[in-house]
C-alpha cells in the first residue's frame, strides 16, 4: 500500500481569521481622497480654498486686465463714462520714457537685493550657523527673524533716522564728522541695503530648512576625503539644495519685484533715480488719476510676474528630468 501523499499546511490550512478584513482594509488604504469621499465630498473640502483664490486673486487680476483697456481717470468725464481704447495704454507705456526708467530701476533693485543680497547673504548666513543647536540656535533666529516681522513704516522711519544727514546714526558712527546726505547722495544703494536687511531673515530661514535634508553621511565622506567647507558647499550641498534655492529665488524676487516699501523711505527720489514699478503705478493712478493707465501697468507687471514663475518652473522641470 502506497503511502498517501503529505500535503502542504500553507496550501490546505484554512485562511487565517480577518484575512479578508485586513485585504479589504489594505484596498480602502490605496483609495483616492476623491474615491472614499465621493465627488461631492471632496469639492466641498477644496471650495472654501477655490473660493478665496477666486476672491482675492482671479478676480482681481481680471478686473485690472479689464481696467487697463480703458481710459479710467479718477475725475473727469472720463471718470462717469469710461471707453475701452484697447491696448492704447499698453502701446503709450512702452513708449513712456518714464516707465521704461521704472522698469530699468526695478531690475536693478530686485537683482542687487534679492537675487544677489537676499539669496546669498541668507544661504551664507544658513550656513555659517549651520551646526549651532539649542537655546544659542533659537536666539539667533528670533534675532535674524525680528527684522522681517516689524512692520514695513516702522522699519523705513529707522532708516531714515540712520541716514539722515544732519542727526543720523551712520554719520554719528563713522570718524571725521561727516554730513553725507545718504537718501539723496546714494539713494539706489540705500534701499538696496534696506531691503536686504529686511529680507534675509526670510531667505536665511528657508535656507536653513534646506539645509537639514542634506544627508550628514555625504558631508562626513566629503571631509574624509579631504574636503574643505567650501568644496562641500559647492560640491554636495548646492547640488543637493537647488530646488529649494530655485524656490527661495522665486519667491524674494516677485516679493522685491512687487515691493512698495522703498515709498517710504524715498518717495521714487531724487529725480525718479528709485521709482521702481509700484511707485511708478502709485504716481501715475492715484496723483495723476490715470486708473486706467494704471491698470495697464500693473497688467505688464502681472504679465512679467508670471514669465518669472514660469522660468522658474522650466528649470525645475529640467533639474527634475
């Protein structure tokens, strides 16, 4: 008599209690938010968010773009019946020797103090503080921090105290006695200086999250094998960063690019040498009630806001194939 054949436990043994329960609970786990919620239930959870870009965002900025194809003005006729006139205010902008001046100022203020001061002095700064811990690491960023949370007049009437040329602090510190009239003598480099002071802290707290996902194992094999803090910096750190350089770059320059604050401390002087774009809007629709060329403007403004996003989101795509 043969013997019978010796079956397998893990092909007859029977299914193990909950089986199914767990197989089922690890089908419901991979379901989309949209699939557990249905459609309904998730657009109410993204509506409230639709809603407020809708508000503050999309219709402003449809309705300046409607604005900027008239010839709005704050009195006059024109003023109860607008006309549209097209890209007339467009076509009259780009020919105005006095926008192309604010266009030329603005370039220079946002790469002087955003992408070369904000983003440089913050990624040093990030990195020269990059192995202080505990209470020496907080203090140091409340520190930094506290010029970027003061509100914008407070820290231009500081400046301005600083830089005046009769009482002002700088003079007061440097030898000789000097009465040098900083607003007026040097005023590109003032608010330059001004905005980089005020803005660091911000890309210095970027900078510093970025640098915690840097892996410490490729830094130690670096220094290992000789590396100095500035081959490590140029050969691991910004390779393994640029992502979040390419951010941080993004977002100081449209916040310098759209930035009013110098107003304050110079009012577009002397003779339009600081007149950045939102200046030049503010002097043309409000003093001169041009709304509608206004508008325009700040359509050419958009327009050039969203050509920078865009630049950006193609390098990153680049960096990320």
């Amino acid at each position: 008599m043969s013997p019978s054949p010796v079956r397998s436990p893990a092909v007859d043994a029977p299914p193990a209690p909950g089986g199914k329960g767990r197989a089922r609970e690890d089908a419901g786990s991979q379901r989309s938010p949209a699939e557990v919620l249905g459609v309904k239930g998730a657009a109410s959870f993204v509506a409230p968010a639709v809603g407020i870009v809708g508000v503050f965002l999309i219709f402003p900025a449809l309705w300046t773009l409607y604005l900027g194809i008239t010839n709005l003005r704050l009195t006059g006729l024109a003023a109860a019946e607008p006309q549209v006139v097209g890209l007339d205010n467009v076509t009259q902008a780009l020919s105005d020797p006095s926008f192309l001046n604010a266009l030329w100022v603005t370039a220079i203020f946002v790469l002087g103090s955003a992408v070369i001061g904000q983003t440089v002095l913050g990624l040093g700064l990030a990195w020269l503080f990059r192995n202080w811990h505990g209470w020496g690491r907080q203090a140091l960023e409340v520190l930094v921090i506290f010029a970027w949370i003061i509100p914008g007049s407070v820290v231009a009437f500081l400046w301005i105290a600083m830089l005046d040329g009769e009482s002002g602090t700088l003079n007061a510190l440097l030898p000789g006695g000097v009465g040098i009239e900083w607003l007026l003598t040097y005023p590109m480099l003032s608010i330059i200086v001004f905005n980089i002071w005020r803005g660091t802290a911000f890309a210095m707290l970027l900078f510093g999250a970025a640098l915690n996902t840097v892996p410490p194992s490729h830094l130690e094999t670096a220094r290992l094998a000789g590396a100095g803090a500035w081959r490590q910096l140029v050969d691991i750190v910004l390779p393994t960063i640029r992502g979040h350089i390419l951010t941080a770059l993004l977002l100081v320059s449209l916040w310098t690019f759209n930035l009013f604050t110098p107003f304050l401390l110079t009012r577009g002087g002397p003779n339009f040498q600081t007149e950045v774009l939102p200046i030049y809007i503010y002097r043309v629709a409000i003093s001169q009630g041009e709304l509608g060329f206004g508008a325009a403007i700040g359509a050419i403004m958009l327009v050039i806001n969203l050509a920078i996003a865009l630049v950006y989101i193609h390098v990153l795509s680049e960096r990320a194939a």
